[in-house]
C-alpha cells in the first residue's frame, strides 16, 4: 500500500478529494505500480477488499472501522491499486 495507509490526516472531504487527485496523479506517473491498471479490475478489486478489509486492519493491529470515514474511505481506494 502507499504511504497514505499511515496518512492519519484525513478528516473532511476535501481531504479525500486531494487524496483522489493524488491517485490520479500517481497513475499518470507510475501506473506500472498499480495491479489494476483498468476500471473493471479495480473496482472488482475495491469490493474484494471490502469484503475482507476486516482483516487487514486486524493484520496491522488496528482497530476495525464500525463506520465509513473518509480516511476509510481513502483505505479502500487506496488499496484497489494494488490488491489481487
């Protein structure tokens, strides 16, 4: 995952909107990064990763989102980029 995994200054919408301008940018440059390069296979892979992000937050000793915030909702697209 990318470094907004640890990024704890997500708060408000405009926060996440920077943070998807990022992602965009970060495609534009360094998409061979990024496992899913096209919209079917990321979203496939955003609701995978819900389905079971229960565990990654468990796996890093987190404690399990009860309700979507928008740092949770940054989680989630962050990791479509890369989860299989």
């Amino acid at each position: 995952m990318s470094e907004s995994k640890q990024d704890k200054s997500i708060f408000t919408r405009k926060d996440f909107v920077v943070f998807i301008q990022g992602m965009e940018k970060d495609f534009r440059t360094n998409h061979e990064d990024w496992e899913n390069k096209d919209i079917p296979s990321f979203l496939d892979a955003l609701g995978r990763w819900v389905e079971d992000m229960d565990g990654y937050y468990m796996n890093h000793g987190l404690e399990v989102p009860k309700e979507l915030t928008w740092k949770v909702l940054c989680d989630i697209f962050d990791a479509a980029k890369i989860y299989e």
